[in-house]
C-alpha cells in the first residue's frame, strides 16, 4: 500500500493549524498540506524538501531503535504503511510497532540543542503530540515511545524515551478535524 495521496500523522500537526482570524477554522500551514494531499491525489508528483536535518534522522534511525531494543528489551517490529481500519483517506507508518500495545517514534535531532530539551524535559512531545496520537488512532494500539536520540552525546544520555498514553479525546479531535480537512482536500482535487 503507498500513502500518497492520504492524510497521514506526520501531517497532522499542519492540519490542526488554524488560522490567525476568529473565522478561520484552517490556516495556511493546514491549507498548503490540504495542496500537497490534493495534487498527489492528482498524480502530480510533489518534489520532498530535503535538508542536512531529514538526512541526519533518517541516517540515525536503525541506531535510535536499536538503542531502544538494548535499554527496554523488547524488539521493534517494523511495518510498512498501514491504513486507518475505517478511514480510507488515512493511513502513515509508524517507526515500529512494540509488542502488541505499543509503538515507537524516533527523533533524531539535527540540532542537539533540541536532545537536550528532550532529555530535560521532553520537550519536543508537544511538538509532535498529534503525530503520536495519529499513528496510535491509526494502529489502534494504547501507548507510543517516544524516542529522541542523539548518538554524539555520551553513552549514558544518547537516548531518551518517554511514554505517551493514548488520549482518547484528542483521538476524537484529530477525527473531526480529519472529515473537515478531506473536505478541503477533495474541493482542492476538483476542477
């Protein structure tokens, strides 16, 4: 299964960005991904910003979970795209599922100003609150370790992981928003 031109979780941030009027349900951040959904949607293929701070994720990851594996003892099943059961119009890939409750989702940071934020004070959870919530409504599971790493720190602080329950209101949030989102990205996809 591909997820272009789906609502995916590592979106939905952007489309529960509301607009700087009183009237404005969806703001501009919302309203450029609602684009980007509808010209995949198209067959128009959407160029993928590339920087050094992507690059440096993706090279980390393995080494993220792998940590993760070593400290917890437990093992990281990877997946590939999953579709949400009832929602044809939403699916995303988690980083990895753990037993049959949970997920993972691994931060690499570029900057390591932000590790040492999350090691702290797990700072960046916020951040990427409805990322976490979306991949669990998707999967249906109860909780998700978040995981920040960071492999030029020292041995003893290279990872961090915090667990985030399921939240059930925010779930509801996310799939209200969701059905006006498509709306737009449907109306988008139309000439």
């Amino acid at each position: 299964m591909n997820k272009q031109g789906k609502i995916t979780p590592s979106g939905f941030a952007d489309m529960m960005s509301r607009g700087r009027g009183k009237d404005e349900q969806f703001g501009k951040t919302a309203l450029a991904y609602a684009q980007r959904v509808a010209l995949e949607r198209l067959g128009v293929e959407v160029p993928e910003i590339f920087s050094a701070a992507l690059s440096h994720g993706i090279e980390n990851e393995l080494e993220a979970i792998t940590a993760y594996e070593q400290q917890t003892g437990t093992f990281v099943e990877p997946c590939e795209v999953i579709q949400h059961p009832t929602v044809d119009y939403i699916a995303g890939t988690p980083d990895g599922l753990v037993g049959t409750d949970g997920i993972i989702e691994v931060k690499c940071p570029y900057n390591p100003i932000n590790h040492l934020a999350n090691l702290k004070s797990g700072e960046q959870i916020e951040q990427y609150k409805w990322q976490i919530q979306g991949y669990l409504w998707i999967t249906g599971r109860k909780w998700c370790d978040f995981v920040s790493y960071d492999p030029r720190f020292p041995a003893e602080h290279k990872l961090y992981i915090q667990r985030v329950e399921r939240d059930e209101m925010m779930i509801l949030e996310l799939a209200e928003r969701a059905e006006k989102f498509e709306a737009i990205v449907k109306e988008i996809a139309t000439w």
